[in-house]
C-alpha cells in the first residue's frame, strides 16, 4: 500500500507559520497593538469597556491587514534593511551576534556586506 507524503510535508518548507490569517510577525504587532491600547484603557477608566474592546479590536486587525500589504511584493527582510537604513535598528545592537559572525563588529552602511541576500534576525 502506498502512501501518501504530500499531506505530511509542505509544499515550500520556509513559508512561515501562520496564526489565523496572519503570520508570526503579522500577529505579534496585531496583538502587541491590542494589549497596548487595553492597557493604555487602564489610565483612562472613564471610557466605556465596549468601546475600549471595539478601538482594540480595530486597531489590532487594521495593523496586521496594513502590515501584511506593506511586505506583499518585497523581498524577504526589506522591513528589517527599511528600519536599519532610516537608524531605528542595527545588527550592532545584538552582542551576541558580533560575537558570533565577527564581521558585525565593523560599522558598515550596508547590512551586513553584499552577499547576504536575507537577513536573519
């Protein structure tokens, strides 16, 4: 009897996890932006809790729906080159990694040289 492997493997074996509708990256910002507007709520307890719910709720799937068009279309890692090209992150703010790939350690303009096609954070 021959069985069938097509079920049990993926199709493309770096295609991200998905939660929901979202993947990983998608539904971290989504439901780190809902716990933050429930607990800014907490300095503002006049505010009705369905209306808190509501603006959360919003907040969080309108983020992760206009992140997930942001990356369509764009190579894999543009959001992490996008925020190191405008300063809001670099690869030196991991000591572990210079210590690690000894080439980090020098200052570049480049992340982190040419032939690296994907970067890993």
């Amino acid at each position: 009897m021959e069985e069938n492997y097509n079920n049990i493997f993926p199709r493309f074996i770096d295609k991200p996890r998905l939660i929901g509708i979202f993947e990983m990256d998608e539904f971290f910002l989504s439901f780190g932006l809902m716990a933050f507007t429930l607990l800014a709520s907490l300095a503002t307890p006049s505010i009705d809790s369905l209306v808190v719910m509501l603006a959360s709720l919003t907040i969080g799937l309108l983020s992760g729906v206009g992140y997930k068009k942001f990356k369509e279309n764009r190579p894999s890692g543009y959001t992490i080159q996008k925020l190191y090209r405008s300063g809001i992150f670099s690869p030196h703010d991991d000591k572990k990694g210079m210590l690690k790939y000894k080439y980090l350690s020098r200052i570049t303009k480049v992340v982190p040289y040419g032939f690296v096609r994907v970067f890993y954070n």
